[in-house]
C-alpha cells in the first residue's frame, strides 16, 4: 500500500522520481504526488514546490513542468486509506508554511488525537490524511530543535505504521527517512541516494542498497547517509548488493505477481485486522460501521452479493455469522440477485463483497437492494471504488493493491474481515466473552501460521509436478471448507485451464463419484473438525474406486496418510479460521500446475481482474 521515493544528488529529480513511481505503481494508484527543492542555495533561499494529481502516476507526469528543476525531491503514488483520493489527500504533505514535505506509506492510529492538540496548538491541516500530523509534529518540534531532532522527537509519539521520507526548506541539502512496519531502502550512488518502498525503484541508479529495519532513522545527503536509531543511537549498516533484473525487482525477486501476492498474505492479514481485532476483550472494532451499529442490531437477515473469488468469502462468511452471531444469512451471486425479485426491506442488510469495487453486477445487486429499502454495506478493497462509495456503511479489507488476475490475498483479507464482522454482529447479539476472546486470540495466530505453511511451499510445488498430466480434478470439502472446495478448484480452472469441478463432499455419492477412475484425481480439504469423520468416509469410497487422492489435513493427523496419496498439512486452528489456512495450499497447487505447464499465469487467458460489464 502506497510506494515512497526520494532523490538527492546531482541530476534533476523530477523525472527520476516520476520514472521511480511508475514502479512503486503497483503498491497504489489512487494518487500521485512529488515534492522538489528548487533554488538551493539561491539568493533568496530555498523553496519546496509540491505537484499532485489523483490518478495515475501518468497524470502526475503531464502535470509536472519541464521548468520544475532541484535536485532534491520526495515523491508518492496513493492507496489511499484516510481520506478519499482526491488533490488535497494526495501525498507528498506539509505543515502549515510548507517548510516540511513528507511521503508516508503507513497508517498512524493515533493521528486524530495528535491532531487534536496540534489543532488547539493553532496548527491548520489541509487535507483528512492521518500523515499531514507528522509534519505538523515535526513544525512543532522545529520551535525548539533542529531538523534531526524534531523527527526523532515526533516518531517517538506516534503509534502505528511508517515508511517516511522528509524534506525541510530550510536544510535543503538533507533528506531523513524512518521505517516502521512500512519498507523503506536507501539506494546508495555515487554522488547521488535514491530511497524508496522497494528496490524496483532503485535498481535503474545503483545496484547498492542498505535495508532500513523497523524502528530505524537515515539522514541522508548526496554523498552520505547515516543510520540511527529513534533514541538517536548510531546504528551500522551493511550494503547489500542487488542482483535483480528490474523486472524481478518489481516482483520483489518472485517470479510472477499471483506468488508474491500469495507469499504476502501475512502482512495482508494483520493489515485487515489491525488496530480492529481487539483479543484481550474477544471483541472487534469496525470504525466503518459504526455509524449504523444500532441499525445492525436490528436486523433479521443478511443477504450476502459478490462474484467469482468475492462470492466463495461470502460463503464462509455465511457459515460463521450463522454459527456464531445467530443471523440468518443468504449468499447470492451478484448477477443472479439483481434479475430476480428479491423480497427485501429495511429489517435485511444486503452486503456486498468486492476486491475491485467495480465489478458491475455486484454494483448492480447494492443499486437494486437500495431501491427496495435494504441497509447496504460494503467489504471491499479498492479504497474510494463505486461500491465502497455507494453503500451506506462498510469496511475496506487494506489487502493492497492486488495485480494477479486470480484472487489470492484479497480473498483471506475478506475472510478475515468476515472473522470480525461475525464477532462484532456476535457480541452484540449474545455471544460470550470468553468465545469471543477465543476466536480473537485464535485469529491473531493466523499470520505466523500461514508464514510457516509458506515455508513449505517447495513441498506443494514437488506435489503439483507429480499432477500436471491431469485434465480433471474433483475438489472436495464439508462445511466451512466446502466453499475452499469451489475456491481451490476455481483457482486451478482461472490459471492452469484444468477443468475442476468444487463439490461439498456429502454429494458425492450423488452424482460425480461416477466420474472418478485413475486418470481424475480428488482433492479433499479435510482438516480434523466436526466433519472429518464423514470426509474420511467420502474419501474411502474414493480409494475404492482407484481415484487418487491429494488431502489437506490437519498436522498430527498419521491416520490419514493410509488413504490420501499426498497429505498437505495446515496448522491447527478453530473450525471456523480453517479455511484462512486451508485455502493456501490450494492457491500454491494451482499457481505451480500453471506455471508448470507455461501459462502466464498473472495475466490468465480471456479473464480481466475487474469486471465493469455484464
Ligand atoms: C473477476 C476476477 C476474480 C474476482 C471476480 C470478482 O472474475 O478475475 O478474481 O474474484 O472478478 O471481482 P471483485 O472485484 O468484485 O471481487
């Protein structure tokens, strides 16, 4: 979420920061901004110019004029998360002379009460970002100390994330950069420092790079920098030498999007539930809902509209808000919803889940549900799209932009935000403390426990190799994993053009045993919960019939590598946080087959990651 770049050297910055953005592009594009020191040392001082645009880093570039000159400039491309993407929110922000310019990428959680004392301090804030409060912080530490200091003296109140760039008016030869929980990297030249979010934009200067760790300061100028940290203790650094294409960079050394995005999903998750997911009261925090929070506790149904990915979240959602917050809840695909004559009123919330915002069914089923009376709510992903604007409420799942065409992040952040709905809606409606503790302490596990299944994705990679022949695969799940079925099988159909059919495990019997022989493999999700004796069951009648088998099974479970022919094993959890972690073995299984049949699998064949038309 957001990208941050900042030039100091001998070159005019401006093109350098405007080509830099275009690689950080992928991290937002809500808005774009730079900032740039002109006149150093000039008779009449130094002065920052500041240029911004919403949209696309290429608006910035028409806007930015070949007489904008400095060699000295901060620059941002937007995801946005406070404050929706307009001019006035786009980064890079100043205090109140504009002496201070900075670039975050973060979220601060306790700006409004910085801002509400920096306010009564007479400060005057432009914009409704959470970041305009750090350059205020920094003005009003300016009264008493230097450049250097004020920074430091403002990082230490700040709570929350930061990867920050600063520039002052009046120490025109300096840039000082922070990171905290946000990436940031000091690309080092000669004569000339780049820094940036990540290496894609450095990698074109110099093949030089010092990682900035959290809690870590740099003032940097163009032939030095100096790393500190907050409490202002020296700190040495090692350079690290690159040796990735600038194609790679952008990927982070990961050969495609969809894997690097899947090999995020801890940041993600912790990114959907921070500052949200309060464990020590088992209680969740939707500051986008609040406003309707009394309106919810009287609601009688939930219909839930998505499509494709969106729509298998809202079947796990499904199940979770009935089992634990008692509301019925119906899932429907967008496109069926909107052509049928749904019977909805004021006592029904119809919920729409997107990652795009745009999909134009979905908008269509929330226009629809407006019409008839119905409380709309949102969980979507693109900050500002036309679905996040045009429900009455809702939460944004902060997954970051997401660029492989088949849904992989997006769909556990919605997950997670489904984890928090069903404790808010549950609490209010009867749940315990001491459940609502339990699934709290229980879902903040999940992030360290997806990290330690990505460790072995080189298993599910050998295991996809031993599969590519196969033109057909059953995927099979119960309960909460039924819709990890559909997903998985969806996942393997978008990019590796294998045919899949997602059933619940229970029909099996019903109709697609018949299909099974050695050369159509089964896929069972099956990990140990209230229904894996029956699953066990489907799978024996499987064996029995000479079909081969590929299980996702809890770890512990010995008993189940007599059936299955290859075990995948997830960590223990909740039934109901299993398919957090169910469904990234099914992700890697498909990206690998794809891959290993040559398939681009970022940019899938006849698929568009967002679907405006009918
Ligand atoms: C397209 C994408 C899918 C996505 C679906 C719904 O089919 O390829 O990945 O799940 O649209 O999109 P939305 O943006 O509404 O979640």
């Amino acid at each position: 979420m957001c990208g941050i770049i900042g030039y100091i050297g001998k070159q005019n910055a401006a093109p350098i920061l405007i080509e830099g953005l275009k690689r950080l592009e992928y991290r937002g594009y809500d808005s774009a901004g730079l900032a740039i020191v002109s006149q150093v040392g000039g008779k009449n001082g130094s002065s920052i110019v500041a240029v911004k645009s919403v949209g696309r880093v290429a608006n910035l570039e028409n806007k930015v004029s070949e007489q904008l000159e400095g060699v000295v400039g901060i620059a941002h491309t937007r995801w946005a998360t406070h404050g929706k993407p307009c001019d006035r929110n786009s980064h890079p922000h100043s205090d109140c002379n504009g002496k201070i310019w900075l670039a975050h990428n973060g979220i601060i959680e306790n700006y409004q009460e910085l801002k509400d004392i920096l306010i009564r301090k007479k400060h005057v804030f432009k914009s409704e970002t959470d970041s305009e409060v750090i350059a205020h912080l920094i003005e009003e530490f300016g009264k008493k100390y230097d450049f250097k200091k004020s920074v430091l003296e403002s990082l230490k109140l700040l709570r929350g994330t930061y990867g920050l760039a600063i520039i002052h008016r009046d120490e025109p030869n300096k840039m000082i950069v922070a990171r905290l929980g946000s990436p940031l990297v000091i690309g080092v030249g000669s004569n000339e420092n780049v820094i940036a979010s990540d290496v894609s934009a450095i990698i074109r200067h110099t093949d030089q790079v010092v990682y900035l760790e959290d809690g870590e300061v740099a003032v940097i100028t163009p032939d030095n920098y100096e790393v500190f940290s907050v409490k202002n203790r020296a700190v040495s650094k090692e350079v690290t030498k690159l040796d990735w294409s600038i194609e790679k960079a952008q990927k982070h050394g990961f050969d495609h999007f969809m894997l690097k995005e899947i090999f995020e999903q801890p940041e993600t998750i912790q990114n959907a539930t921070r500052g949200r997911l309060v464990v020590p009261e088992g209680r969740a925090k939707l500051g986008g809902l609040r406003h309707v929070a009394d309106q919810l506790r009287g609601i009688e149904k939930i219909v839930i509209v998505s499509c494709g990915t969106s729509y298998y979240a809202g079947l796990v959602g499904e199940y979770m808000l009935e089992e634990y917050a008692g509301i019925p809840v119906e899932v429907e695909y967008a496109s069926e919803f909107r052509y049928r004559k749904p019977i909805l009123n004021d006592k029904v919330a119809v919920l729409a889940i997107s990652q795009s915002g745009e999909t134009a069914d979905t908008l269509a089923a929330i226009r629809e549900a407006k019409e008839k009376g119905a409380l709309t709510l949102g969980i979507v992903n693109t900050v500002g799209s036309t679905i996040a604007r045009e429900t009455d409420a809702g939460t944004y799942n902060h997954a970051g932009p997401e660029i492989g065409v088949a849904s992989t992040k997006a769909f556990t952040s919605q997950l997670s935000v489904f984890v928090l709905l069903t404790l808010m809606l549950g609490r209010q409606r009867g749940m315990s403390f001491v459940m609502g503790q339990r699934i709290a302490t229980e879902m903040a596990k999940i992030p360290k426990q997806i990290e330690k299944m990505l460790k072995t994705s080189k298993d599910i990679k050998k295991i996809a190799k031993k599969y590519l022949k196969y033109q057909n695969f059953l995927y099979m799940g119960r309960k909460y994993n039924y819709p990890i079925a559909l997903e998985g099988s969806l996942k393997i159909k978008e990019i590796a053009y294998v045919h899949a059919e997602g059933y619940p495990s229970g029909e099996m019997k019903h109709g697609p045993i018949a299909l099974i022989d050695k050369n159509f493999p089964s896929i069972f999700v099956t990990p140990k919960d209230s229904v894996y004796e029956k699953n066990l069951s489907g799978m024996q009648e499987i064996k029995a019939r000479g079909g081969k088998i590929i299980a996702i099974a809890t770890e512990g479970d010995k008993a189940i590598q007599k059936i299955a022919d290859d075990v995948i094993y997830i960590p223990k959890t909740l039934e109901m946080l299993t398919p957090l972690l169910s469904v990234i073995p099914l992700q890697l299984l498909a990206y690998y087959v794809g891959v290993g049949r040559g398939y681009d699998v970022d940019k899938p064949r006849n698929l568009a990651k967002s679907v405006t038309v009918e």
